[in-house]
C-alpha cells in the first residue's frame, strides 16, 4: 500500500487567511437567504402535512386514495427535515461546545465508517496518540468525519482508498489571528475535482452526482460545523489526482487542557 502524499499547501500566515475571509462573507449572505425562504417553506409544508393527515383520516375505504394521500404526507415529511438541515446552516450556534481528543472520536466511528464504505474501498487510519485536544462538540466532530468519509466514498463507485489523518499544526490564521491547531485530513484516490467544482463545494445544494444520489449538504454542514468553532476547511484537489480535505480546529492550549482534565476528575 503506497503512502499518503504530502500535501502541498498549508495555509498559515494573514494573506492565506483573506481567501477564508472572504469565503466566510459570501456564505454568511447564502444563509441569510437560506434562512428567509427556509422559513416560508417550512410554514407551507407544515400546511400540506396537516392537510394530508386529515386526508388520510378520511380515506379509510379507499386504499388506493389512502396510498396517495400517504405519499403526500411521506414527501412534505422529507421536505421538512431538509428544511432543519437548511436552518441549521443558516444558524451559528456554538452551544454545548466541549473538549474532545479527535483522535478517540474518529477511532471509536472507525467500524462504522467500514460498513459504510463497502468492501470495495479500502479505509487506513493514522492517527498519532499525542494530539492537542480541541474545543468542539463530539457529534458535531463525529458528522465532520462522517460527511467527508461518505463524500470520498461516493466519488469512488468504482472502489479506490481513503486515507484519515491527523497531526499538529503549528498555526491557524483567521482574521489575522495565528494559534495552534489539530489538522485532520480525510483523502482519497477518487477522480479528484476541477477548479469551478473545488470553488462551489461547500454551497449548499450544489452537488456533481446523479439526480436523487445525493442533496448537497454534507460539505456545506461541514464548513458549517468548522468555521462556528474557528477553524478552516480547504480542498486540494486536482482531476485525476484524487482529494484532500483539510480540517484545521483551534488546540487547546496545554495549560487550558490540564483545567479540562482536572474539572473532569472533580466531576
């Protein structure tokens, strides 16, 4: 099994943080329209579902009727709970933020992310025992994972490799700021991205797969999730070169993760 690549760029001082800068802006516009016709949506489907449970109340001998009706009540359903995933990205909420070792939570899914991937794809992880731990919430750690281990994998129908890594980085810049950080990097031997889908990845709904295979949202919920904790995601991608996805999360400083450790044994 060959060795995962270096990757080639690591984003670390005030110039390379204007890109985020500038990215964080446009998707702050794209949520505040998301939130607005969320909303509008939201109240109209809670009409249709309302509608369609009185109609299946009435349909009791009509099974063909009654099986519509259902449908309708089964679709507005879907509908709404895509409606919650929009609002969330809309929100920027950090509560409930605790500190985790990324390292434990990305073993702990480790059989998981197997099933989920297949026996076609082959699945190695290296994560080193000594990371700093990070401030973020372990299911918002857990869907990070989660999200870019099933993107890599739906880009490689054909099987292929994905590798999951983490280390220490020396410095996160955003908003001029520079603080150590834990860099986790999920990679893959897919068919890799051109510049305009590497620029449109995390807008929400914009999606490369077939119709019905996939909304759009897992790589938005992620920059989501990244960028309330502080941190940054990038993509190093090129066509026929497969993809990198770097998440980099703001470290707990040694001393702040003694007080961790101590509150937890007080507990």
């Amino acid at each position: 099994m060959s060795a995962l690549p270096q990757p080639k760029i690591h984003p670390g001082s005030t110039d390379s943080a204007r890109p985020h800068v500038s990215e964080a802006q446009r998707m702050e516009t794209i949520g505040r329209l998301i939130s607005g016709v969320a909303h509008d949506f939201n109240n109209l489907l809670t009409g249709i579902v309302l509608c369609s449970e009185l109609l299946i109340a009435g349909l009791e001998d009509s099974k063909k009727l009654r099986h519509y009706a259902e449908e309708i009540r089964n679709a507005s359903a879907q509908g709404a709970d895509m409606i919650q995933h929009l609002l969330a990205l809309a929100r920027q909420s950090r509560a409930g933020v605790s500190s985790i070792a990324i390292n434990d939570v990305i073993e702990g899914m480790e059989s998981l992310l197997r099933r989920l991937i297949g026996e076609n794809l082959q699945l190695t992880l290296e994560l080193p025992s000594d990371l700093p731990m990070v401030r973020i919430d372990e299911s918002e750690a857990q869907e990070i994972a989660l999200n870019l281990v099933l993107n890599a994998r739906d880009a490689m129908p054909d099987g292929g490799k994905i590798w999951i890594t983490a280390r220490k980085h020396p410095a996160l810049s955003l908003n001029g700021s520079a603080s150590p950080s834990v860099e986790l990097v999920v990679a893959d031997t897919g068919p890799g991205m051109d510049a305009n889908t590497r620029a449109r990845a995390f807008e929400p709904f914009f999606t490369t797969k077939a119709e019905g295979k996939g909304t759009g949202l897992g790589l938005a919920t992620v920059w989501r999730i990244v960028t309330e904790q502080g941190g940054t995601i990038d993509i190093e991608s090129e066509p026929g070169e497969g993809t990198r996805m770097f998440v980099r999360l703001p470290a707990i400083e040694s001393e702040q993760q003694s007080q961790c450790h101590t509150r937890r044994k007080d507990i």
